[in-house]
C-alpha cells in the first residue's frame, strides 16, 4: 500500500473519530468545554425534546442566568434519577455535573457519589439566610452534600363540603379538625357513608407508597425506623411504639371500617376521589395540591389543609423534597460553576419577579400553582417571597399558617435503603393489615425489621 494511501486513510479515521465524539457528547455526555472556552455544566432530569414549554422556561432560565455569568454553558439530559442508573453512570463515568434527586437519597455522602458542598456553602453570602433545617437529609458530621431545589410536608387535606354536610363546621370556616388520634378515627367514622360512596380516610397502599404512607404514623406513635445503636445502624421498626402505629391502622380498617374500598391505591388514584367528594380526608402537601384543581375539577376554596393528628408521642410530619448534589469526580472548575447555577436557581424561585411572573401566568392560563410549604429560606427573602404570593393566592396554593407550625414537628425520611424499606418491608405489611383481619402486626414487623437490617443495614459502616 502506498504512502499516498497511508496518509489518506489515516485523516479519513481521524475524521470519524472526531465525528463519533462529537456526536457521543451531544447524545449522552455533553463535553465539558465548548467552543467558545466556556466551562459547560451538565445538569441531569431536563426537558425532553418533545416537551416544548419545559424546554423554553428552561432556556428562558439558562439565558437569564448567562447575564450574570457569561463564561458557563449549561446543556442538559433528560435522564431522571434512579438509584441503579445512577449507581452505573457513576461508577462508569457518565453522571452529569449536578444530579437532581430524592431526599430519601443521603447514602450518596457515604458512598463519595457527592461532593462536599461545606465549605462552598460557608463563603456564599446567603448562607445566614439558608433554612439549615432543610439540609439534614445530606448532613453528615457537620458536613452538607446536597442543597433543596424545592420542599414539602405532609399534612392532611380535606374536604370542606363533606365536612359541612357531616356537621363538622361551627359558623362559617371553622371546621372541627381532629387534633389527635381517637378523634381521627371518631372523625373519619362520622364522614363514612357507604350509602353514598364516600370513605372517611383515603390511604395509600400500593407498591412503595404504602411504606412511605406508614412514616408519620409510626412517627407519632414514638418510633422509628433506623437508629444507631453501639456504632451500627439498627432497624427499629419492630419496637413497640413501631407495631402500635400499624395497629391503629388496622384498627381503621377493621374496627371503625372507614378506608376506602379498592385499599391498594397510590396517591395518584386518591386525589380524584378526594376531589369527586367520595374521600373526605387524605394525606396531600402543597406539591400535589393544583393537581386537585387543574386535573380533577375541584374549586380551591374546597380545599381544606390541617396539621396531621398528634399520636402517643405527639406530632409529626415528614419532610420531604428534591435536591441538588455535585458530581465529585467533575474537575474543580466545573464543581464551582455547577454551585453556581444551583444557587441561582435557588435564589430565582423565591424571588418575588419570579413569584409575580408566575402569578401572572396561571391567572392568564387559568390554572393553579404552588409555592414550596417549607421555606427553603429564612428572613427576608422568604418573607419577600410569601409577602409577594399573597397577592397571587388565587392561583398560587399555600397555607402558610399549616406549614409554619408543621414545620416545628418534621421528620426526614430514613436515611438508609428507604426505597427498599418502603417497597420491600413495609408495604407488604401493610398489604397483609388491610387484607386479612387477623394480620399479626407485631410478628410481620418484627419479622420484617430483622430481614431488613441483615440485607442492608450490614452494608452501612
């Protein structure tokens, strides 16, 4: 073969190689410096293409930040978290910059899948202003590996109509609300009318759901769900305080009777027969709200929002939300553009040209929308923000007194295996409860928790 031909080929295979990576960065790793010498952030769960508004409100975003910092480039994929996909694209080397997830996910801080945002977080300037509350799913010794994107907490809505008509109202909006757990049952009883169709309680039972239903009971009634113990993480939730809680959930079954028929149900399949009026309570946060209005037709000042019902031990409501973290193995440019944006975004939804954008929006769509139930912000910028909302609250879902007192009772969520607890361990058990009236709780708790910390529990050092 001649040199002639030599040379030939090799610029053809330079050729095709530059082609093949180009077009593997634009498809599933975007390259990290552009053309122009910006640094380019990757941020995972985007738009899909074919999602024409997401697609522009983010480029509208993506431009509004490039007026404060020209230098970075954000691109996007459109690849949602999942903990194996995330595990195999961090392992291989293809996670994005800034990966948005669960607040059920703080095993990324042990595991080295998110960098240690500590001391970005103690140099930025709203740092005193930041709700630190919100940052206990990813604290680890002092240290924070995550901030909130957004946050909620569960309280219990219900319906104003069906309230009424039970009798459950003195004058005009003061709605006789169950504080505690007997006058929850009591309630829920009165409210049942199977003439009618309508269930007191509306429960969530399927798949994951039902586990992830069960932590404010259990809660409530004193128990927990993993705890450190002699330095190893411990299951708990066969402990007595844990057992009470299904007990008084199988007593709502089977005793006062007031659950809705079809038991296997996920939030999804609740929310239009809460909004149908054939469910008069159910667990709901400001995140779900709108759906009730924009999907299901129900008017918004039908919507009622309590406090959960205090247990054995009292209150409490979990605490829940999305996050940010940043890839660690990212280079240090990058990491520091990457909290760059995530802070900018934090900052643009709670500012009040933000809030009156939105606000006019939904009024012009006739649609409604929320504000986060928790306060990702303390002092002046959340209250800006709230102050602001306020002048929208015909479109923009809050109940700032519920959020504010609830906010004195939350919980996180498990920090370990919680997608495993919830599916695998407590759902079942759950399952068994609501199905076959003489379920043992105490023995399939009991049972449960010691499966659980051997397969998983093992695993944390």
């Amino acid at each position: 073969m001649s040199k002639k031909l030599w040379l030939t080929l090799g610029v053809i295979v330079v050729v095709a190689l530059a082609v093949w990576g180009t077009s593997r960065n634009k498809t599933n790793e975007p390259a990290k410096q552009s053309s122009r010498d910006k640094i380019v952030v990757v941020i995972n769960n985007g738009p899909k293409e074919t999602d024409t508004i997401a697609v522009k409100n983010l480029k509208n975003d993506i431009a509004e930040f490039n007026k404060v910092y020209p230098d970075i480039e954000i691109k996007w994929t459109d690849r949602p978290y999942s903990p194996d996909g995330f595990s195999t694209s961090m392992a291989g080397g293809t996670a994005e910059d800034v990966i948005t997830l669960w607040a059920t996910e703080g095993y990324v801080a042990e595991r080295g899948y998110a960098l240690d945002l500590t001391e970005m977080i103690n140099n930025w300037e709203y740092k005193g202003q930041l709700n630190l509350s919100m940052l206990e799913p990813f604290e680890r010794d002092g240290h924070y590996y995550a901030l909130p994107l957004n946050g909620y907490i569960i309280g219990m809505w219900y319906n104003k109509k069906l309230f009424q008509e039970a009798g459950l109202v003195e004058g005009k909006d003061n709605y006789v609300i169950p504080e505690n757990w007997e006058e929850f049952a009591q309630t829920a009883q009165k409210l049942t009318d199977k003439q009618k169709n309508i269930s007191g309680y509306g429960i969530y039972g399927k798949d994951t759901y039902g586990g992830w239903g069960l932590l404010n009971w259990v809660w409530q009634a004193g128990g927990d769900f993993e705890k450190k113990v002699g330095g190893k993480w411990r299951a708990t939730f066969g402990e007595p305080e844990a057992v009470k809680a299904m007990e008084f959930v199988q007593d709502l079954r089977w005793k006062y009777d007031c659950l809705q028929p079809n038991l296997m149900l996920a939030p999804q399949d609740v929310w239009p027969l809460f909004a149908s009026g054939q469910i008069a309570m159910t667990n709901g946060t400001n995140d779900w709200t709108p759906t009730l209005v924009n999907q299901h037709g129900m008017k918004l000042d039908q919507i009622g929002m309590a406090l959960l019902p205090a247990g054995p031990a009292g209150r409490a409501n979990q605490l829940g939300g999305d996050y940010y973290i940043i890839n660690p193995n990212s280079p240090k440019e990058v990491q520091e553009a990457a909290f760059k944006w995530i802070t900018w975004m934090m900052l643009k939804n709670v500012s009040p040209e933000f809030i009156k954008r939105k606000g006019e929006q939904y009024r012009q769509e006739g649609r409604v929308d929320k504000i986060s139930s928790i306060p990702v912000f303390t002092g002046e910028l959340d209250q800006k923000m709230r102050q602001t909302a306020q002048e929208y609250k015909d479109v923009l879902v809050d109940f700032p007194d519920v959020w504010v007192e609830a906010s004195k009772y939350i919980h996180s969520e498990p920090p370990f295996f919680a997608q495993q607890l919830y599916g695998e361990y407590l759902s079942p058990i759950l399952q068994s409860v609501l199905t076959k009236k003489k379920a043992n709780p105490k023995q399939l708790m009991q049972q449960a928790a010691k499966s659980f910390e051997e397969r998983f529990l093992t695993q944390v050092r």
